[in-house]
C-alpha cells in the first residue's frame, strides 16, 4: 500500500460517505469506526484534498465521543481491515496520518440514491439483508405514476417539506407579527423597575442597603413582578419591615433583612400577614425614615404632651 496521498476528485467526501450508507458498512466496523471514516473524509475535504489529515489519538478521542484511547484502536483497526481506512502511525510529537480508502468489492458501485425512490438502490438493500417483496415494488410504481414527479430526474415522488423560520422567543413588540402577540414580552413582566426598588428599600436606615441590583437580583424581581399582589403591594412591604425591630436587627442575633431576602418566592406574603410585625403596636426602633413613619394611632403627640407640658 503507497504511502502517499491519493489524487480526489472533486466532491469526493459526499460520493464517499453514500457508499458507506450503500454497503452498510456500520454494520461491518461498528458505528464508532463509521464516525471515524466521516471524520476522516470530511478534514480531506476542508483541506481540499491537498494532503493526508493528521491527528493525535488525544484530539480524535472527543470528537468521536470515546473516553478511552483502547476503543479508538478498536475502531481504527476494523476500518483498516476492512479496507476503508489508510493509517500511519504517529509518535511522541509526531500525529498520525490518516486518509480513506474504498476497497475493491466497493468499486463500481453507482453513486445514486439509497432511498425508496430508487430502484438501484434496492440491490444494495439486498446485500444488507433487506428484501422488498413485489407488492411493495408495485406501490412505489404507482405512487410515481400518481404524483407525476419525473423519478429520474429528482430520484424521489415526494419533495422536501419547507422548514419554517423559527420565532425568537424574545422580540420587540414593534416587530411583533400577528402570530406571536400572546409570546412572553420581558419588558410587559418587569413591571417593578429595579432602580427605584434600589431607591426605595436603601431609604430605610435599619435594613442592609443594596448596593447594587445584580443581574440574580433583577431575575428573581422579574419573577416576583408576575405576581399583581407583589407589584401593588411591594412599597408597603417595605414600609413594615422598616418597622419591624425584628427585621432592622432587634433580635437576639441581630440579623437584619436584605433585599435577597426580600425577593424570595413567600417572603412578601408573609410581611403582608404581618409575620414581621413588632408584638406591641406603634412600638418602633428608630429606624424607620421620615417618608415612612407609619400611623401610631396617636401615641407619639400624647407621649410628647406628658414629656412637654404647656
């Protein structure tokens, strides 16, 4: 066998990897050596049949999805005994080279269709061990002759059904045909602008102020923000937990509420049914601010009568 690489024609790779669909040859050296030979035939055709392709063992290992270097030889070596495959042993430094090859009793095969519109392709179906009874035969004729389809020309009675363009998930409202008007829009859901939530919570003195609103942070309000009760509702739950001692760090470990811990799923719901809430009403810590002083009933302008009398 020569050692130097063999004159291609033109679009070889294609005629070469039909012949391996007409002979069956998975069924001869496996699916991993068919991976191989496709791999092989395709790097011929990018480097325009001008050389031998080169590969260490290290480099063909996860491309053909095998974890170990004893199944690459495995694979190698049947394609290389049936005759598909031409290989030069690489060294350290060194990498294989690699090039195709069509064994004799491959030689001479006509390069046609292998679907069920060619009657070539039958013969190869035979040698796989596939036989179509006459019945079948007859079908395909008379599908033919129904759908008028000139079968030498296209090698098939049927065409390709277009594929449609896909729809982004995510498109501008503007650009939005007919057909995706109920699509999931991320600008309709974010109905709570994370900078005035920003603004908003870092107004309160006793809760961990939020520096910046990370992109975590922007998904969990965007998924709160499906919920109408928390877009209505989320400046008043603000306003509780301000006033909550709990929360602004009067318990016995001082923790006090951040905004992480405000956007998680139940978090909201429970302030609102005054989970938080301090045990004696209108009792406060000092830390709530001036825009939102809750309503103590009255209880303050009687304190300061008592502490400064007329």
């Amino acid at each position: 066998m020569s050692d130097n690489y063999p004159s291609r024609q033109q679009f070889f790779a294609n005629r070469f990897i039909r012949l391996l669909g007409k002979t069956c040859v998975a069924q001869e050296i496996g699916c991993t050596g068919f991976a191989l030979l496709v791999t092989i035939v395709m790097t011929e055709d990018a480097s325009r049949y001008r050389r031998a392709v080169t590969f260490y063992d290290g480099q063909l290992m996860p491309i053909l999805g095998m974890d170990s270097k004893k199944t690459l030889a495995t694979a190698r070596q049947k394609a290389i005994e049936a005759g598909w495959l031409h290989y030069q042993h690489g060294s350290k430094g060194r990498p294989g080279r690699y090039w195709v090859l069509i064994p004799e009793h491959a030689n001479g095969i006509e390069d046609t269709p292998i679907d069920d519109g060619e009657d070539e392709s039958n013969q190869m179906r035979t040698k796989c061990g596939v036989n179509f009874t006459q019945k079948e035969e007859s079908n395909r004729e008379r599908i033919g002759e129904e759908t008028g389809e000139n079968r030498e020309r296209i090698g098939h009675p049927f065409l390709p059904t277009p594929i449609p363009t896909p729809i982004p998930k995510y498109i501008h409202v503007a650009d939005a045909p007919a057909c995706c008007d109920s699509a999931e829009k991320p600008d309709e859901i974010l109905k709570v602008n994370p900078s005035d939530l920003q603004a908003e919570w870092n107004r309160c003195l006793g809760l961990v102020p939020i520096k910046s609103m990370s992109q975590k942070r922007k998904v969990a309000l965007k998924a709160r923000s499906r919920d109408a009760v928390f877009v209505e509702k989320w400046r008043e739950c603000i306003v509780a937990i301000a006033n909550s001692d709990f929360c602004c760090g009067g318990g016995e470990r001082g923790w006090r509420a951040d905004v992480d811990w405000f956007l998680r799923p139940d978090t909201y719901l429970k302030i609102l049914e005054g989970k938080f809430a301090n045990e004696r009403t209108g009792a406060t810590n000092g830390k709530r601010t001036d825009s939102h002083l809750a309503d103590d009933g009255g209880a303050t302008d009687r304190l300061l009568a008592k502490l400064f009398p007329d």
